[in-house]
C-alpha cells in the first residue's frame, strides 16, 4: 500500500497551459491535470486506455467520428489508439487514468504536448 497527496507530487509544465502530477502503480498510471482556458492538448493517440474525470471546468474532446463536450462530473472513456485532441473551455482539473502504465511519460517521449 502507498499513500500519496497530489500537492506533494513533482509538477510538471508540460506546455504554458497544461501542468500534470501522476502516480504510475503496477498496472495503472492515474494523474492530475490542471488545464488554462484557450489551451490544447494536440492530436495524438496511445496504446492506453484513458478515462477522464472532469472535476471542474469543461473539455471538448475532438475523435475523428465526433466531439465530446464533457464538464464537472462526466466521465469520458477513450479507447486505446483513438486519436484525439482537447480544447480546454473553461479553467479545468480533471483526472485521467491510464491502462496499462503510460512508460511514455516515465521515459519523457510524451513530446506531443508541444506541437
């Protein structure tokens, strides 16, 4: 068993609007973002599943067959190697857990966060 809080996780600024924490288990990696009004999260897709919780604020999440408009309390669920990209509405946090680990993000290749 392991304890954590996110305030005493490292941050990392991954692009002027997006900063993340995450803790990275056996089979999981489940992390905090915190998202700035205006900013993206550019296409890209993973072998991962992902399901995200929004917390607070709003995320539209764009597939190639559609748009998710997702706010406090949904949930959205992206298969693994869906591409997708995010527009952050609104000032957001939201919680994304990953399966299997993202070893992209432990081995610092995660670079599409700055296209």
């Amino acid at each position: 068993m392991k304890h954590y809080q996110w305030s005493a996780l490292p941050e990392e600024q991954m692009n002027p609007s997006t900063r993340r924490r995450y803790v990275t288990a056996d089979r999981v990696t489940v992390a905090r973002f915190e998202l700035a009004r205006g900013g993206v999260v550019p296409k890209h897709q993973h072998e991962n599943e992902q399901v995200t919780c929004v917390i607070s604020g709003a995320l539209k999440f764009r597939f190639a067959d559609g748009e998710v408009l997702a706010h406090a309390g949904d949930v959205v669920q992206i298969p693994s190697w869906a591409e997708h990209e995010v527009e952050v509405v609104e000032d957001t946090v939201a919680i994304d857990v990953f399966s299997p680990v993202r070893r992209d993000w432990i081995e610092k290749s995660d670079s599409y966060f700055n296209r």
